[in-house]
C-alpha cells in the first residue's frame, strides 16, 4: 500500500471491535512508516483518522500517481 491508495476493512478488519467506526467506510492511506506496531495510518470519510496493521485493511482503488516527465 502507498500514500493515496482508497482502502476498506478488510474481513479481518471488520471483526476488530474498535474499528467499528471504520466499518462500511471507505477511507484514503495518508501516511505509511516503515516501523511501528501499525504502520499504516488511514483517513476515513466521515469517521477521522486510525492506525493500521495491513491484515486488516483491502485496497479499493491505487493512487494514480502522475510522473513528472515533460
């Protein structure tokens, strides 16, 4: 996963009792760390901003990163 991938939670994600605020969202990765017990810190839509582990996340959609070639 990488910075402005659109994620969702995935089954595993779901079954975790304090991401209930997450669930049926979609939400858009803003940070990824290579370190850290969740390294993965997402921005969900109507619901702010959570740390995760990536078990518990799918990815919806990839960044369309546009490269700087003129």
């Amino acid at each position: 996963m990488q910075v402005g991938d659109l994620v969702e939670l995935s089954a595993a994600g779901q079954k975790i009792w304090h991401l209930g605020a997450a669930r049926g969202k979609t939400g858009i990765v803003v940070e990824v760390c290579k370190a850290g017990m969740y390294p993965i810190i997402v921005f969900w839509f109507k619901a702010g901003q959570i740390s995760h582990r990536r078990p518990t996340l799918k990815l919806v959609s990839k960044s369309q990163k546009k490269s700087n070639i003129s």
